[in-house]
C-alpha cells in the first residue's frame, strides 16, 4: 500500500496546538472526523483506548497512533505537526510534535500491520523527519510522504 493511498492533503495539518498527550490525540481525531464523516468522539475514544495498551510514541519526536473504526471501508490516515511537541510516553522519553495515525476498517487484517510498519519505517528516516518539521505548506508536507521509498528524501522550499 502507498502512502498516497492512506493520507489526502486534507487530512494534514502542520500548525496544531496540544498541551498534552489527549489533546493532541482529539486534534489528530476531529482532524480524522472531517475528513472521513466520522464521529470525533468516538475517533478519540478509539485512539485513546489503544494508547491503555501501551503508548504509540516511537521516538525521535514521532508518534504512529492508530485505530480501527465502524464506518470506513479501507486505511486512511491522518498527519500532524505540532507547534510544540508534547510528552507522550514514547520509547525513547522525547516529546511529540510529529504525528502519523492511521485508522483501519472494524475486519481490516494484516493490511493495517502492513500500514503501520511502513509509515514507521518511513519516519525512522532522519532527514524526512527534519524535511517534515521544516515544510511550510501541507502539499509540502503530502510530497515528501508520498515520495517513493525507495527514493532519497527531497528537499523542499520551505
């Protein structure tokens, strides 16, 4: 699956506020009830019940929260840059301020696994995640996620 597929333009926000951990999941989830006609209560209920099992911040400043939901009926994805990055219990104890959550349809099989490891390994990359912080527009942000793997990181004008 590309990630082109998961994450419309709409879906990114690059200038969000959050002074925690749940409020950053509730910007991530009314973000996701906008753009996929769901509701955000129940988006943010979904999120933080997977959080209960154990925190979604994989380090270096970058959390993959993720869910799945009634009402969809394939992966979508949500992208979030915070102003100012927030604790989130990741692994490696740094705050949050790059956000990639991904929502799966109720049956949704290895797919969603699928998903996550890719979107995790495509933020392990240091440079895409300094390009991320760095990009001035959503489109900017949408052209270095959708950018063939394989490919190195672009710059952009910022």
């Amino acid at each position: 699956m590309h990630i082109g597929e998961l994450l419309d333009r709409n879906a990114i926000s690059l200038r969000a506020s959050a002074a925690n951990k749940r409020q950053a999941l509730k910007v991530v989830a009314d973000i996701a009830a906008r753009n996929l006609k769901l509701d955000a209560g129940e988006v943010l209920e979904a999120l933080l019940e997977r959080e209960q099992a154990g925190s979604t911040g994989v380090g270096h400043g970058v959390a993959a929260p993720h869910a799945r939901l009634e009402g969809l009926d394939r992966m979508r994805g949500v992208f979030v840059r915070l102003d100012e990055p927030v604790e989130f219990e990741s692994v490696d104890d740094k705050p949050v301020d790059l956000i990639f959550a991904l929502f799966a349809p109720k049956d949704a099989g290895a797919e969603h696994l699928r998903a996550l490891a890719r979107v995790s390994r495509m933020l392990r990359q240091a440079n895409l995640r300094e390009q991320l912080r760095q990009a001035g527009t959503a489109d900017a942000i949408h052209a270095l996620l959708v950018q063939d793997p394989g490919a190195s990181p672009r710059s952009t004008a910022a």
